[in-house]
C-alpha cells in the first residue's frame, strides 16, 4: 500500500470518528436539536431564509428528510414560514426568535468544545487545519462547492 492509500484510509477513518464525535456533542450542546437540526438553522441564518426545496437541495437530502427536519423545528417554535414577497406560492422558511437564540447558544457552546480540543495546537497549525478543512469541503477542483 502507497503512502497516500495509507493517508486516505486513514482520512476516512478519523472523518468518520470525526462525524460520530459531532453528532454525540450535539445532543450534549442542546437536547432538542439534533446536528441535522442545528445545521438546518444554521443554513437559515446565514441565507437569512430560504425554501425547504433549496435546503434539500445544499445538503443533498431527500426532500421527505428535509420535511420532517422542517415540522420538528416547526412544532418546536425555532422556524416560520411567510410568504415570498416576490412570488406568494412560495414559502420561505425563517428563523423565530427562538430559534436564533437556541442556534446562537449551541453556536457558542461548540465554539467552546473546539477551542478547548484545539488549545494546544500552534496558531499555525490552526491556521493550516482551517485551510484543508476549507479545500475539502470545496471539493475536487471544477465542482459545485454544495
């Protein structure tokens, strides 16, 4: 095996442990919103609304996923949906009030989880771990960063 089958292999493996580690966390950060849920609000607010079309859409979910992630948040008060002022068909789902305080604590208590995991690293190898994470997420060169 090639030294860079070794390092996929072993990307793939600390990836996974990294994403198992996150979705135990999100429960501890607020027992109500799943990291589905938190991501979802997330999206929201950085978009400041979009249609649960467009969610399933980024996320390359099935659109019933995004459906029962969108009632749950519903029913629990952190998003609404209103009307689009440029086409009254079409729903646009916000964050409540609620909603942006609850994604706004979970936001600091995971800010905190990371700094508290990452303090002993040097600011340089902060700085290269955000860049790699950032070119990952792209994706291979050419394709749609979604």
């Amino acid at each position: 095996m090639s030294a860079a089958e070794s390092a996929v292999e072993t990307i793939q493996r600390e990836m996974t442990i990294f994403a198992r580690r996150a979705r135990a966390s999100a429960g501890r950060m607020h027992p109500e919103l799943s990291l589905v849920s938190y991501t979802l609000l997330g999206h929201l607010e950085e978009r400041g609304g979009c249609r649960a079309t467009d969610l399933a859409a980024h996320y390359a979910l099935d659109k019933s996923t995004v459906s029962r992630q969108v009632a749950a948040l519903e029913r629990a008060g952190l998003i609404e949906r209103r009307l689009d002022p440029e086409d009254h068909r079409v729903q646009v789902l916000h964050l409540t009030e609620a909603g942006q305080e609850i994604l706004a604590q979970v936001t600091r208590s995971r800010r905190a989880a990371f700094r508290e995991r990452l303090a002993g690293w040097p600011e340089e190898d902060l700085v290269r771990f955000a860049a790699y994470l950032e070119r990952y997420n792209a994706g291979p060169a050419g394709a749609d960063a979604d």
